[in-house]
C-alpha cells in the first residue's frame, strides 16, 4: 500500500496543472495517467482523494482520480447495460474537427467522444452506441460528422449514428408532432430525436451530453453507476456539488445575473428546493422507463427541456440522484455566445414557466407573472443585467429564491425601474 502511495504521489508532482480540450495529446495523456492509476488496485478511491487533497493535486491529477473512480464503477456492473449518448449539433462545424491554424477552436470533438467511451468501457458488460444529432445546423454539422464517421474502422463506424432533425419533419405523430421545422428547435428537438431513435434502436438508458469536450465521457461510470446497481431512472450530474470539478473560462454575465437566478429558482421552487442545483449541466442519464413516458408529451423543444424533463420525472415520482463530475467551460464556440446570452436565459425562464404550468408543479404563480408581464424578450434582460438590486447585493447563493430576500412585488417594481432609467439613459 505505501509503495502505491508513494508511486501516485510521484506521477501526481509530474501531472499538467491545465488541460486544454483542443490539445488531443492532452487527451492521451490524462487516459494514460488514469490507466497507471489504475494499476493501484489495491488503493482505495478514499486514498486517492486524499493524496489529493493533502498535494494540491494538479487538475491532470484531479481529472484523472475522476476517471478511476469511473471506471472502477464501470467494472463492478454484474450485468449487460446498452447506454445510449446523444448530443446535438448547432453550429459545431469548428469544434468537430480538429485544431490547426485555420481552426484554433477546433476539439475534434467526435473522436475524441468515441476514444473516451471506448476507453471507459473496454472489458465491461456496458455497451454504447453515440447518436449526433444536427439541430438544423446551417453550417452542415451533420455532415461534416458523417464524413469524419465514414473514416472510421467498421468496430467504430457501426457504433455511431449521424441524424438530422429536419428529416424528421414535419410529422403528425410522436414526440416531435408539435415542432414544425428544425428551426424551431434550439437543443431540445435534436435531444429528443436522438432519444427516439435511441429508444427504438433498445437502449436501456440515454446520457445526453453537449457537442464539445466539456465533459470527459470517461465518466459515464458515474452516472450509470446509479442507474445499473441502484435502478435509478433519473441520475442527474451536478456541477455545484463540492466534490465537483468546474473550470470556467471566464464570466459570461453581468451582476444582474443574482437577479434572473432569483427568479428562476422562485419559478422552479420545487426543482431547486429538492437539491437539484444544476438544471443545465449536460451529462443527464434517463432510464428506458421514464423517458419513454416523458417523451409522450414534451413541453419544449428549446434549451429549457431539461427542466420540463425534470419536472416530468417528479410528476411520475420518479427518485431523481445527484453525482458530482468534472467539467471544463468550452467557451469560445458556445451557442450561449453566437445567440447571445440572454437569449438564452430568456428561453431558460420562458421554458421554466411552460413547463412549471404544463406539468403540475409546485411553483412561484407571482413570480412567474412578474416576467410574462415585465420581460417580453432578451431585449428587456439585456437592460438590467448589469445593474443589480439592493435587496440581492450581498445575498449568498443558497439565498437566491428566497421570497423573504426579495418578494416577486419588489422584482416587479425593481424591473420597471432598472427599465425606466436604462432606457432614458441611452434616449
């Protein structure tokens, strides 16, 4: 055991302190250092954590325990799994290919998602299949996907579905019959047609992901974990929780963010007041049997299906589990930044409201007037998202949603307000 100790504190003072998901030979080399870490079997995870801890592990290091941990729980799976994982594209014409000088954004995305869920799963009794789903992408997304799918070795190639939403509308029937066109979809409607056809092809479970390297697929131990040995239908990851790993490039926001979440987790009182912190984190597993029933009548087809499916699941009372995981913001192509990002909270809040009203849930009525009223569109967030409210300025964020902190009449008012002088500050 100590020589063991001794051997990881070794290739711990020899890890990278930065990780960049563009650099493909820093993919190779964390799966290198997790496979050596590995060779510790006699080493308990707890061990590993500490030496951790106790070194202020550099993040290769830290990535690299989460991976173990992973994979260790991917080995002690007694019995066949098929995990599906779906991610949609829009926009991702850079990041599915690789970096060079005419691309520096570029993550070679697609392969590196396959060489992770390779990796994790080698010698286990799960099996996967990754479905890419073009989310009416006008820079041709799908087919840039195929190509890179069509190079593959057959062992690979046939693990791997290329879809594109527009060729499944319009349609009468089904999940997708109240979307009219992929350009009415923004995530939600490839999400869902990733999980129809990964439903029909007998999946026993969907982990949906985002398009980029931001999340190390070398985790889905973590999140089918759950699913395999506890029979948990909802596993949810949770990038907040203190055992998480979460590198942000920057702050996209203004101050006046503390405001939008303040109404957000008012709205969604009964998603936030049962622990569920990160609504949007993108490494979600959803069992055959719930999903199957949540996909009957979907809500959204935006980015705020992950909460119309999170209430769906507490409305089929469904035990919803938490795991912490590593995440690396990937900035720099994010459809938050093209479409703008208020847009995208003006689409999370509008969801949020459908699918409060649509699914029974407990929730903020008030709260939920105060910006069908107050806020009309992104336009009307852009004007005071970088002003803040004196009632929120030193409020915690395990305060936020606190009637008592703010009332949903003081929002209101303080809406009109911030309104009133941003517009007569720019006439």
């Amino acid at each position: 055991m100590d020589s063991s100790k001794t051997a990881a504190r070794s290739l711990l003072d020899q890890s990278n302190t930065h990780f960049d998901l563009t650099n493909p030979e820093h993919q190779v080399s964390l799966l290198s250092l997790a496979d050596k870490l590995l060779c510790f079997e006699d080493m308990p995870l707890s061990d590993l954590l500490q030496i951790s801890e106790n070194y202020d592990a550099p993040l290769e290091f830290e990535l690299a325990v989460k991976l173990v941990q992973s994979r260790r729980e991917i080995l002690s799976i007694t019995q066949p799994a098929s995990i599906a994982v779906v991610f949609a594209m829009w926009g991702e014409h850079n990041r599915l290919l690789a970096k060079d000088e005419e691309n520096p954004n570029g993550e070679d995305s697609l392969r590196t998602k396959i060489a992770q869920l390779e990796w994790i799963t080698r010698d286990s009794l799960v099996d996967w299949h990754l479905y890419a789903v073009d989310d009416g992408c006008p820079h041709e997304s799908a087919d840039i996907a195929q190509r890179i799918v069509d190079g593959l070795d057959e062992h690979l190639s046939k693990r791997v579905s290329v879809l594109e939403l527009s060729k499944a509308l319009p349609t009468t029937q089904g999940p997708l019959r109240n979307l009219t066109s992929a350009d009415d979809s923004r995530k939600g409607g490839a999400i869902i047609y990733g999980c129809m056809q990964a439903l029909n092809d007998g999946a026993d479970a969907v982990v949906y992901t985002d398009a980029d390297n931001s999340v190390h697929l070398g985790q889905l131990g973590t999140i089918v974990g759950p699913f395999c040995k506890h029979a948990k239908q909802v596993v949810l990851g949770n990038r907040k929780h203190p055992d998480s790993i979460l590198v942000k490039q920057e702050e996209r926001w203004g101050v006046g963010i503390k405001t939008l979440r303040h109404m957000q987790r008012m709205i969604g009182a009964q998603i936030f007041d049962n622990g569920i912190k990160d609504t949007q984190a993108a490494f979600k597993l959803y069992g055959r049997e719930v999903l199957s029933k949540i996909l009957q009548n979907p809500t959204v087809f935006d980015f705020s299906f992950d909460t119309d499916w999170i209430y769906a699941a507490m409305e089929l009372k469904q035990s919803i589990a938490t795991v912490p995981f590593a995440f690396i913001d990937s900035a720099a192509e994010s459809a938050s930044i093209v479409q703008g990002p208020m847009t995208t909270w003006y689409v999370l809040i509008e969801g949020l409201v459908k699918a409060a009203e649509a699914r029974n849930a407990e929730y903020s009525e008030e709260m939920a007037n105060v910006f069908k009223s107050e806020i009309k569109s992104y336009h009307d967030l852009e004007l005071i998202i970088d002003v803040l409210p004196p009632e929120l300025a030193d409020a915690e964020d395990k305060e936020l949603g606190n009637p008592t902190i703010m009332s949903p009449n003081s929002v209101r008012q303080w809406i009109k307000e911030a309104k009133e002088s941003n517009e007569q500050a720019t006439a």
